[in-house]
C-alpha cells in the first residue's frame, strides 16, 4: 500500500501506562471470555489479564517520532476520512464526522469497558472511538495467517466502518433489536452487523486511488478468510457451530468485502434485506 503522501491523521490518540498479557488463555479461552463479554456487558479484561483492577494511563497525541505501526494506523485513518467524508457528500448528501482512534499497549479503558490486545480492535459507539492495540498487526500476520500491509489497513478500516454504521444509524438500531433477541438470534444480527462492516470496508478500498499495490486487494481479501467464525473455530481445535458466529464465514466475508469493492455504493451493503449472506 503505498502511503508516501499521506498525512498522518489528527485523531489518534496515544496511551501508554497499561500492562500485562492474557493471562496464559489459548485461542479458545480467548474466544469464550469475548463472548462473556459480549452478550453480557461485562468488563471482562481482568479475566484477559489476570489483573484485577485498572490502572491509570496517559493520552496524548502522537508525536513527531513514533515507531511506525503507529505512523501506518494513522495514516491509514487519513484515507478513511477522506473516502468517507466524499462517500457521504455524494451518497448521501450528509457531513462525515470522523472517529478518533485509540492507540493503546496490552491493556486500556474505553466507555465500552476495559480492552486489551487478546480482544482484538474494536469499535465503541459509546464514545465514538476505535480501539487499537499495534501488537495486534504482529497477531494478524504471526498467528492468523493474515499477511501484508493491506490486510492490517483492512482491519483499520473495518473497525471505521462500525463508525460508519454508528453515523447512519444501523448500530443503534441492531443494538435494540439484539436487547428483544435470544442469543441465537442476537448472534444473527451480528453477523449481518459485522458482513456490512466488511461490505463497507470494501468501499474505503475501492477509494483509495492510486494507494493500492498489484496483490493488496488478495491481501485484504485473505485477511477476510482468516477472521471468519468458521476458520477460527477450526484453528481453536472446534468443529464450526453456525449458531454462534457473530462475525460470519470466511467466504461471506471475503464476499462481501467484494461486494463493497465492486459497487462502491453504500446501498448495495444492505446485509439485513439480504435474502442470502
């Protein structure tokens, strides 16, 4: 991805100050605990960290020298702003008011609850800002098998996408929806949630003109595949139960990324009218 010209982005933000590490849990430990906390609300980082209370951290803004995972996130934030700021004005005739992104080591707080580099990025709409531990883009690459620069842009703006979901509505909504639901059926809905992620992340990288290098798109594409329900539960050791994906099959969301890339229009990403996923 070729990124020479591109400002770094003024909303990310710089915390230090957190430790520790996931508490010796294996990618199936991982995975329940996450979903404790999921359907729960639980803050569930102290059973990820072995910690049992939080510490204080320090934000700041990024400084001149950062090592450059950092430079890369914040960069990569940028073309989000200025797709999506274009997106829109020209689909749907609104102003884009960006996210701030949250630059954090091992472990850090949101008004989503605690985080730390086992969950993974997230999105919380709560507060408007996406979450980032850089030592996740070693995880993508060394464990799951989702290599390249691309694929970690992809993540970068697949966590904006739920952003953009929080802009236009659709987050609110399916969270209410999910309040009525059994867990089965709550499941479902974040399943189409997270495919229109996707869909919406193929959109960013179709707009990012004259970025894109000859292999990027299978990088993100294989990115994709990497994170499906399916493929992780099989790397857990687990045969794949269709009734607890939240986040799709590998083949959706490698589709559905497609789909966003091909069209490039928000209304194509429509996963809840969707007759097949």
């Amino acid at each position: 991805m070729r990124l020479r010209g591109i400002g770094r982005s003024k909303n990310v933000i710089r915390r230090s100050g957190g430790a520790g590490k996931a508490g010796g849990l294996g990618l199936v430990g991982v995975l329940a605990v996450m979903a404790i906390g999921y359907f729960t609300g639980i803050d569930v980082t102290p059973l990820l960290t072995g910690q049992g209370g939080g510490q204080v951290q320090q934000s700041r803004p990024l400084s001149d020298s950062e090592d450059p995972q950092v430079d890369f996130a914040a960069r990569v934030l940028t073309t989000t702003e200025q797709v999506w700021s274009r997106i829109f004005q020209e689909q749907l005739g609104e102003t884009y008011t960006p996210p701030k992104l949250v630059v954090f080591e091992n472990v850090t707080q949101s008004a989503c609850g605690g985080a730390s580099g086992a969950t993974g990025p997230f999105y919380c709409p709560a507060d408007n800002m996406a979450y980032l531990d850089t030592a996740f883009f070693r995880t993508l690459d060394q464990r799951l098998g989702a290599e390249g620069d691309f694929a970690a842009a992809y993540v970068i703006a697949h966590e904006v996408a739920h952003h953009v979901q929080n802009e236009i509505g659709v987050l609110p909504q399916v969270a209410r929806m999910r309040q009525q639901s059994s867990q089965v059926e709550a499941n479902a809905l974040t399943v189409r949630l997270e495919l229109m992620a996707d869909c919406f992340s193929g959109i960013w990288a179709s707009n990012v003109e004259g970025l894109m290098e000859k292999g990027d798109l299978q990088e993100a594409l294989n990115a994709a595949r990497m994170i499906g329900d399916d493929h992780l539960q099989r790397q857990a050791g687990q045969v794949p139960q269709p009734h607890t994906f939240t986040h799709g099959t590998s083949e959706q969301r490698a589709r559905w990324f497609e789909r966003g890339f091909e069209s490039g229009e928000i209304a194509a990403c429509d996963t809840f009218e969707a007759d097949r996923l």
